[in-house]
C-alpha cells in the first residue's frame, strides 16, 4: 500500500510537468494552429541555464534565473517574429502537416544543438530551489520538496491563467482568437500579437517549470525531447484545444509511468506505457478526444 | 465569401513524375561513378551511407509524401532491418546479403499486421499512434541485452566478400547503389502508373479523391508495407556497410532525422527523396563540427528550407524551371490585370475549341455510346435519385429541412435558391460528402444513405464542386483520368507490373473529345485561364459516364461562348443521363433545365417547368426583388 | 463622380481588392455620407463582401480609402474601428464557445482593455437593448443560439464598438423570413438613432426597404448612382 502510494504521489509530481506542458501545447494550438513540439527544450534551457550561471560561473541564483528566463523570453520573441511570421504572415500561409509539426520539431533540433555547445552532453539540474529531504506526508507517503514546488507552481499558473481568461477582456480575446481567427480580427484583435505573447509566456512556463523540477530528475541536453513528446501526446489526449482535459491526461500519464515503472518492470516500464498508449488511440480514437485536425 | 471559393487552392507543385527507367538511371550512373571514383576515401564512405538513407527516404517520399497522412514508423523497420540482419549473420552466419531479402520478408509481414492496425486511424490519431512507435523501439532496444543494449550491435559480414578492404569497399558501394536502383525504380514505376496519380489526386484534396473513386483504406495499408520494406532494406544495407548497429539507429531523433531529409529535399519527387537524404549526409559527414552539432544544423536547414518552399529543394527548382519556362514564353502569366478574364488565354483555348462543332454532339460520343459504367439498371418507375426527408442541423441553424424529391434517369434539372439556402448543403447529402440529420438517400431504389462517395461513385453518381481542384504539374489528360481510375479494382502490386494508366487516359480522351477539347489535353493545367479549368473538372465528372452528374455552379466563371457551349453539352448529356445543376444565373437554368427546384432556408418551396418558374410569384419575390 | 466631401462617412477611390492572383475587386470608386444608409446588391460571388473586407483592412487592397476624412492605413482593422467603422462578417463569425454576452463584450475591445468598463458602458447596453430576445440566452454559448439569435449576437457585437458607421454583410443569411424581419427592424432603428448603414444583400427586396440608395457590384465593378436619389 505504501509502495503504491508513495508511486501515485511521484507519479503525480511528474504527471504535473506533463501536464503543465500539454497545456502549454494545447493552449498554443488553439491561438495559433501550430503545435509546439519544442516546450521540452525550453523547460531544459531552464534547468540547464541556471545551473550553468550559477554554478559554473558563480553567479548568484535569483540573477542565474533572471538571466536565464530573459534570455529564453528574447529568443521566443525573436523566433516568432523572424520564423513563425513569415510561416504565417506573409501570404503563403502554410498549412497541414508542415506547420503542424515541422517548424517546432527544427526549432526542438536547434535548441537542443545550441545546448550541446553551451553546456554539454553531462547531466546537470538547477540547484534546489527548496533544499532538503523528502516530507512525510503521513502514512508512510512521502513527498520531495521539489515536487511540492512543482504542483504549486502548476496550481497557481494554472490558476493565474484560468482567471485571466475568463475575467479579464484580453484574456477573452485569446480565446477569441483561438475560436475564430477572422472574428477575431474582427474586432480589432491583433491576433499576430497575440501568438507572440503566448509562445513567449509558453517559454517562459516551461523554463519554470524545468527550473524547478531538473533537481528531481536532472535533465541533458536532449531530455526536453521526451518531455515535450509526452506533453504532446497528453495534448493529443485532450483533443488538442482542451487544456483541463490535458492536463488530467498528464497526470494520468505520470501516474500510469510510476506504476508500470514500479510494479512491472523498470526498464521496460516506459516502453510498455507507450504501448498502452498507442493501443488506447488506435482502439477508440474518438472516445480518446481526437479530432482529424491534421488531415486538413 | 463566395468568390474565394474558386480560387484554385492547390497549391503545390509536384510537378510530374520523372519516367522510371530515366530517373533510375541517372540514380544508378551517378551512383555508381561516385562510388567507384571516390569509394575509397572519406567522401566515399559518407556518400554510401547517404545512399543508404535514400533507400528509405525513397519508400517514405511514396508512403507519406503526398497525404497529408504522417506516419512515424520507418526508423522503426530500419531499425529491424539493421539488427535483423545482424542477428542472422552473427548467429546463423548468413552472409548480409542474403539476410537482407530474408528481413525484406519479415519486415514486409510484421508490416501487414501492423499496418491494419495503425492505418485504420487517420490524420491526427495516425501521427500521434505511429510516434510512439520510436520511443517502443528505442525503449526496447537499449534494456535488450542481446542487442547490444544501449550501444549497439557489430557484425563481421559485409554486403561484398572480398579479399582486400578496397574491393569490399567498392562492392558494399555498388551493391548499396545497386538497391537504390531496385528501390528508385520500384517507386519511380507506381509514381508513373495509375496508382500514382491516385497519390497525385489525395495530395492534392481528399474529399475531390473520394468522389472520384479513389479508395484511401486499403491503398494506406499497401503503401505502409511498401514503405516499411524499403527502410528494412535500408537497415540491412547499413548494417552490411558500417559493421555495426547502433542502437540510435531507431527512435524518435533518428525518425525527425528521416523526416528531414525527405523534406528538404522534397516529399513528392524522388529525385528529391535520394537529394535531400545525400544533402544532409554530406553537409554532415563533410564537417567534424557540423557532423558533431547535426541537431543544430539540421533544425536550421529544415527550417530555411520549409520558409523558402514547403516543396523543399524539389519545388525550389520546380519553380526555378517555371520561372525560366514563362520567362522564355514572354507571357506574364495570371497576372492581376483589370478586367475579369485573361483574354489573351480564353482566346487561346476558344480558338482550339473552334475547331469542333459549336453545338454539342461533337466528337465520337453518341447517346448510344453512353452506356453508364457499373450501373445495375433499375427497374422501371423506380426513380433515379430520391430525397426523402433530408433534413440537415448544424449547431441551432436548420440547413436543410424536410427536403423530399425525386429525379427520373434522363433529363436536365435545376436546384435554385438564394445563398444560404441550403443547395450546396443538399448537394453534400446527395453525393456523400455530408451526412443528413434525418432522411434519406436513394438511387436507383437503393438506400445509399450511409455510403461514402467512393461507394456512390462507383453507383454511378459523379459531381464537380465550387472550388477547382486539379493536380498542378500535370495534364489535362491525367486530370481528367482521374475519374476513370478504376482504384477500386486496382492493387500495388499491380501498378508496379503494369500500369493501366494507358486505359484510364483513353477514357479521358473520349471525354474531351466529346467536349471539343481535344486539343487542350496535352497543356499542363495551371497554364490554363480559370474558365477552362473549370471546363477541365466538368469534362473529368462526365468521364466515367455517371448515370447521375452534380454540378455545383458549373457556369460560374464562364465567359459567354463557353457558356453557350456548356448549355449545348448539357442538352446533350439530359438525353443520355440525369443532371442536376446548382446554378445562381437565373437566365441558364430556366435554359437548360425542364424542371426546377427552388430552396428557401432549407425547404423546398417550389418544383416546377421553366415556364411556371418565371411566372410564379414566391419565386420572383424570393430570387430577383423589386 | 465626386471624391470625399464635408459630411462624407465613407470614401473609396480606385481600390481594387485582390486575393493571391485573382482580382476580386476592380477600381471601385464611391462614396457614403453621414447617415445615409446604403444597399450592396449584385449576384453572389462577385466582390460585394470583397468590397467589404478590404474597405476594413481583412484583404488586400491598393486605392483609397476615407474614413470622416481622414484616409486608412491598408490592413489595419484596428485603426477602422478606432474610426469610427465596424463590420458585422457574413456568417457571422462568432467565438462557438465563448458565451453570447462575451461575444458582444469582445465588441467593446476597440476602444477599451477594461472587461468592466465594457460591461458598464452605454454602447454595450444599448446594443443589447437593441435586442430584448437575448436578455435570457446570455449566458449560453453562442455556438447553441439559433441562427437568428446568433444573427443578433454578431449586430449586437458590431454595435458593441459604438460604431458610426455599421457595415453589415448578408444579415439573414439562412434565416427565416418572420427573424430577417426582426433583424431588418433593429438594423432601421439603428439607422434612426443616427449611424450610417451599410447592407450587403443579394437578394435585396428587403434591404431597399430600410436603404436610401443601391450600390450595384457585379463581376467586381462597382456602379453606384450618385446619393440621395431613390433608384
């Protein structure tokens, strides 16, 4: 019971991560119609960028991670406004598939390369924001501090965002935006600007994320590829423009990889997992909550 | 916005085919020189492996390039190819070369079963199932001991047994181009024979496809097996070529790897397929710090390259050739010039239509000759067509309600109404593109209500839609074959041994000849005005001889004596079969048609003559105002 | 034909409206005065909302265009409705999930970023006073309204800008005859109170009923009969 318990609590806190990146895809997608295969790796520059400030050129922490968000908002920025734009933008929009996966993959790919070269192929973490050993719970259930950093910074972003959208009038433009783009516009939505805020936003909650969580599990400099996949598919889950359906498929996903991890096999556990997965979407695609998006 | 509805959406450019003993060729020879000038240098082991990517790039560049239907499973059966080969050699010491037909085998069942499975999903369901294919793979791989877990497998065997280093250096290369060759050609014949323009049609709209005939299923499965035995060929080539199987070889980075190289280099050509694959391998094989930083370089190529054309280096020099092609002519091509039609163009095309009879009739078609293809004969006083009760509920908006009416076996008739009525919505639910709320769908007595176009096509029904949809870069000749296909009775396999392409095109000459536009069939279709575009769907909807023609607003566009034209083949054709015709020129129904239906927000508000038409008041208020 | 004068709401001059390669719109001139109420008749398909999209900044356009005088940057929605000049799209257009009263609400986003200060405005209620039928499906989501309701949802939305000039494409699109009644009369009271009016219609017998003049449009061309006189 306490093996089982304690492997839903871990479950959980990694679930989260997953969860809060399937959201950041789905919240994208549904603003921009493009999917961010590249979250992962933002979440990595996180991780890996504080650490490399902080302890390789000894810079103070909170400047290590101001440094490091800032220098992960400004290249978002500067991504969409020199890639995403002209993909969109200009009159040849493309759509379908190459949008779709294309443009996020390559940035993925590049992310991961600048990585390499600036931090090298070793694991690494961010130093422990909440430093100490794991909290009993009760019951023999026992939590790592770092995962209670995590769930809360799920709660409160995901809270801070819920609220915006629902009560402030550029919160609904959002989701305007998302819901029709020429409607949208309409009313003098300047989607464009839009996109823009929430790739960047989308960046920086990765990079968070990543921040807080690498002392869990300590991230390289491909781990972001796994993570963004798996949000992805906690996404795809969510039919892609339901983020509270995502973020419980994240979650589920969490826990189903702690459980399989601890009860069937640890080495074949996440390979099983996909297993699972990719049989539930080819048995029931529509009770999955999938949409043919692409195939337009 | 209804006049966005006739811009021609596809906007690709595929461009045609390149013949199958051409381009194997040229693969081969420059294979071939390649290998043996440089084969026992560096760049000579670099441009082998890229050969052998190709393998695999060319089956993709097959299995996905046109669809918009990505599936994630080919590093997956590379992967199987690779250690499969290995196992074999190093256990059953079974020379690599013969282990790789042994694996083709193997990898061509294992695909067969899979692929019925992960291809009854589409679209987004397809993606996200197949790309958890990789993270399996590479899951199972690196705990498998026996595979070398985490790092890799060697093998002793090469592809070429020799004595020296040199000479089994220079025969892995010729072997390797050798299967190139066998793959190039293999491919190169399906792009050329009728399955490959059924690829050309789902490229470019699959809705128009299904209406055409052209049957996805069981198409996707074969073009899977295809595909996956091809990259298990590719795997035992590599295996049999660098000695060793690294367990990189599958899994998701190597999959975007694949998918990178048949992108920039061109999903749809196969030249493209091998160039992209050679493209990569040689920026990264001729750098240490491009070869060492891959990830970095090749984000940036794919995204330069996707920015410049979705097409990759293939539609770059596509458009390059184009560009050079319309500089040559001297014409400006379509350009943005006041007044609605080029007339340089439609003088063109009327002064090759002149040549026939300016009425209808023309050609070798006679009301005899039409004998509709695949149609059981309906017993008489069945009607043709009947609505009963079609009703149609989008969210709150009722599109179509309670619309009931039949239509005999002969005869022109015209369904009218204002915009928003609901015809093209009616149009949908009889052809099967959309599904009706409540009612159903009859032809010849049959209930067609739950069959897909395909099915009805194959029943007899064909139809055009507002929007043009032809594949760009080839005739139109091949256009209009698309009609005449036949995809339901046709196989892979099939194509490959021997095109019946030939048949489709003879089809489709009967039909132009019929329309007097015989002498467009060889122009390639965007050199043509819009207007005869147009004409060129009409002519691909009659092709097959459907016992039952929709067209959904064929005069639109039309200039007047294309027009004329259009009404005298459509006087020809009601004698031969059933024609029903959305059309907002009030003059051209009340011309051609002899019976009328009118639709006002979904109901059927009048059916009647030409004559009671122009005189009934509910139609004159609702229609033509004050 | 005369350019903008004083008292002019709305000037075109030479403005072709283009999509890729083909030209939707050829040099289109005319113009609107202040409080007139205009009808955008011609046959489906050929440029009447064309004319609308590029005149808002939605399409590509090259000419001129004067909104009260002063000319519109090509492209700029935003700056058309700072101006005074609101769209109501054909289909409408509306946000399916977003619930009806956030639908009008996201009207008001062309002069404020306050959701409150929208909700408390006299724009905002006028428009939905403008129509009394909606007072209880506000909460609903506006893709589950009716098409008239929704038709509603969209004029209530264009008015939401406190607009001056209200241009509205197809209004009864698909709609039965006794609601393109309602909607025909909600669009005359808005005319009343004092704003220019702008109606595409295909069919236009009911249009020319609330309108001062026609604008023809008829393979992109625009013909339009000097204003104020009755066709």
């Amino acid at each position: 019971m306490m093996k089982f318990g304690n492997l839903v609590v871990a479950g959980i806190v990694t679930g989260s991560i997953y969860a809060v990146f399937a959201v950041c895809v789905a919240v994208w997608y549904r603003v921009s119609n493009i999917l961010n295969l590249a979250v992962g790796d933002f979440a990595m520059t996180g991780a890996l960028g504080v650490d490399y400030l902080s302890r390789v050129e000894n810079w103070p922490l909170p400047l290590s991670i101001l440094a490091t968000l800032a220098a992960v908002a400004a290249f978002g920025y500067c991504y969409d406004r020199v890639v995403l734009s002209l993909a969109q933008d200009r009159l040849r929009r493309h759509e379908g598939i190459v949008v779709t996966f294309f443009f996020t993959f390559a940035l993925s790919f590049f992310i991961e390369g600048i990585a390499q070269i600036l931090f090298g192929t070793n694991v690494h973490a961010a130093p422990a924001l909440w430093p100490g050993n794991s909290l009993n719970l009760g019951g023999g259930l026992n939590i790592v501090r770092a995962g209670i950093l995590v769930l809360a910074c799920a709660v409160i972003s995901g809270g801070m965002f819920a609220l915006y959208i629902r009560y402030t009038l550029s919160g609904k433009a959002i989701e305007a935006s998302g819901e029709n783009y020429l409607g949208a516009r309409i009313v003098g939505i300047d989607t464009r600007r839009y996109r823009r805020s929430i790739f960047v936003i989308t960046a920086l909650l990765a990079a968070i994320f990543g921040i807080v969580e690498s002392p869990i599990t300590g991230y390289t400099y491909i781990s972001g590829a796994v993570i963004s996949l798996t949000g992805f598919i906690a996404a795809a889950y969510g039919g892609f423009r339901h983020p509270a359906r995502a973020l419980v498929a994240g979650l589920a996903i969490g826990v189903l990889e702690a459980l399989l991890g601890g009860y069937v096999s640890a080495e074949y556990g996440d390979t099983v997992m996909y297993a699972i997965l990719a049989a539930l979407v080819l048995a029931r695609p529509r009770a999955m909550g999938f949409e043919s998006a692409v195939s337009n | 916005m209804a006049g966005l509805s006739r811009l021609v959406t596809a906007r690709m450019r595929p461009g045609r085919p390149g013949a199958p003993l051409t381009t194997t060729g040229l693969v081969v020879v420059v294979g071939l020189v390649v290998v043996l000038a440089f084969g026992q240098q560096y760049a000579g082991s670099v441009l082998v492996l890229a050969f052998t990517y190709a393998i695999v790039t060319t089956g993709m560049a097959v299995q996905i390039g046109f669809s918009q239907q990505i599936a994630f499973s080919q590093s997956v059966f590379m992967g199987l190819g690779a250690y499969g080969a290995a196992l074999l050699n190093t256990h059953l010491n079974l020379p690599t070369l013969a282990a790789a037909p042994v694996v083709m085998a193997g990898s061509g069942l294992l695909a067969l079963l899979l692929g019925s499975v992960v291809t009854r999903a589409s679209g987004l369901a397809l993606a996200v199932a197949t790309i958890m294919l990789p993270l399996i793979a590479t899951g199972y791989v690196s705990s498998a001991g026996y595979l070398g877990g985490s790092v890799g497998m060697p093998l002793a065997g090469n592809l070429w047994q020799a004595s020296s280093p040199e000479l089994i250096a220079a025969g892995n290369g010729v072997i390797t181009v050798i299967a190139l060759g066998l793959v190039v050609f293999v491919a190169s014949r399906i792009l050329n024979s009728d399955v490959g323009l059924e690829l050309y049609a789902l490229g470019v709209d699959e809705r128009t496809a299904a209406s055409m005939g052209i049957s996805t299923p069981r198409r996707k499965l074969e073009l899977f097996v295809l595909g996956s035995m091809f990259a298990s060929l590719g795997g035992a080539v590599y295996a049999g070529t660098q000695l060793f199987v690294p367990a990189t070889l599958v899994g998701s980075a190597a999959e975007l790897s694949l998918l990178i190289m048949l992108f920039v280099g061109g999903r749809r050509s196969i030249i493209g397929a091998v160039a992209g694959a050679l493209a990569v391998e040689y920026v990264s094989g001729a750098s240490e710090w491009v070869s060492v930083n891959i990830l970095l370089v090749e984000g940036a190529l794919i995204t330069v390259v996707l920015l410049v054309d979705p097409e990759g280096l293939a539609g770059i020099a596509a458009t390059a050739r184009a560009r050079l092609r319309e500089r040559r002519r001297g014409s400006g091509g379509l350009a943005e010039v006041p007044g609605p039609a080029d007339t340089a163009g439609a003088a063109a095309d009327a002064a090759d239509a002149a040549g026939a009879a300016g009425a209808a009739g023309a050609g070798r078609l006679r009301v005899t000759d039409w004998a509709p293809a695949s149609a059981p004969a309906s017993g008489t006083g069945v009607p043709l067509l009947e609505c009963a009760g079609v009703s149609k509920d989008y969210g709150g908006l009722h599109v179509l309600d309670a619309v009931s009416l039949t239509l005999p076996a002969r005869g022109r008739y015209g369904l009218c109404g204002p915009n928003g009525a609901g015809k093209s919505t009616l149009l949908g639910v009889i052809g099967g593109t959309v599904s009706p709320s409540a009612g159903r769908v009859l032809l010849g007595g049959t209930d067609v209500t739950g069959l897909q176009p395909q099915q009805r096509f194959y029943l007899g029904m064909s139809r055009t839609f507002q929007a043009v949809h032809l594949i760009t870069g080839r005739t139109v000749l091949d256009n209009v074959a698309v009609s005449c296909l036949r995809s339901q009775r046709s196989s892979l396999a099939a194509g490959i041994a021997g095109s019946r392409l030939g048949e489709a095109r003879d089809k489709a000459a009967e039909a132009l000849d019929y329309l007097g536009m015989r002498g467009l069939s060889g122009r390639e279709v965007s050199s043509l005005t819009l207007e005869s575009q147009r004409m060129v769907e009409f002519a691909r909807a009659i092709a097959p001889r459907p016992r039952l023609l929709l067209l959904d607003e064929p005069a639109a566009g039309l200039s007047e004596p294309q027009r004329d034209r259009l009404s005298g083949v459509l006087h020809a054709l009601g004698e031969v079969t059933c024609v029903l015709l959305v059309e907002h020129d009030l003059g051209l129904v009340a011309q051609i048609t002899e019976r009328i239906f009118v639709l006002d927000y979904g109901r059927l508000v009048f059916q009647g003559s030409p004559a009671e038409f122009n005189d009934s008041a509910v139609v004159n208020s609702l229609l033509i105002g004050q | 034909m005369s350019g903008p004068g004083p008292g002019t709401a709305l000037g075109v001059t030479g403005m072709s409206v283009s999509y890729g390669n083909l030209v939707a719109v050829h040099d289109a001139t005319f113009s609107i005065g202040a409080g007139e109420s205009v009808a955008i008749v011609g046959p489906n398909g050929n440029g009447k909302s064309s004319l609308l999209m590029g005149i808002v900044g939605l399409a590509r356009r090259r000419g001129e265009v004067t909104i009260f005088g002063s000319p519109a940057p090509a492209g700029d929605v935003m700056w058309t409705a700072r101006r005074g000049l609101t769209l109501v799209p054909e289909r409408r257009q509306l946000y399916p999930n977003l619930s009806a009263a956030d639908n009008v609400v996201l009207g008001c986003y062309s002069w404020t970023r306050s959701a409150r200060k929208a909700r408390r405005s006299d724009a905002y209620g006028r428009a939905l006073d403008l129509f009394p039928d909606l007072r209880s499906h506000l909460r609903q989501a506006a893709g589950t309204l009716s098409g008239g309701q929704q038709q509603m949802v969209a004029i209530a939305r264009g008015l939401a800008a406190d607009p001056k000039i209200l241009a509205v494409d197809e209004p009864c699109l698909g709609l039965a005859e006794a609601v393109s009644k309602r909607v025909y009369e909600a669009l005359a009271r808005v005319h009343e109170a004092g704003t220019t009016l702008i109606v595409v219609e295909e069919a236009p017998k009911r249009a020319l009923l609330i309108c001062d003049r026609r604008v023809e449009v008829r393979n992109g061309v625009v013909r339009a009969p000097a204003g104020g006189a009755r066709p």
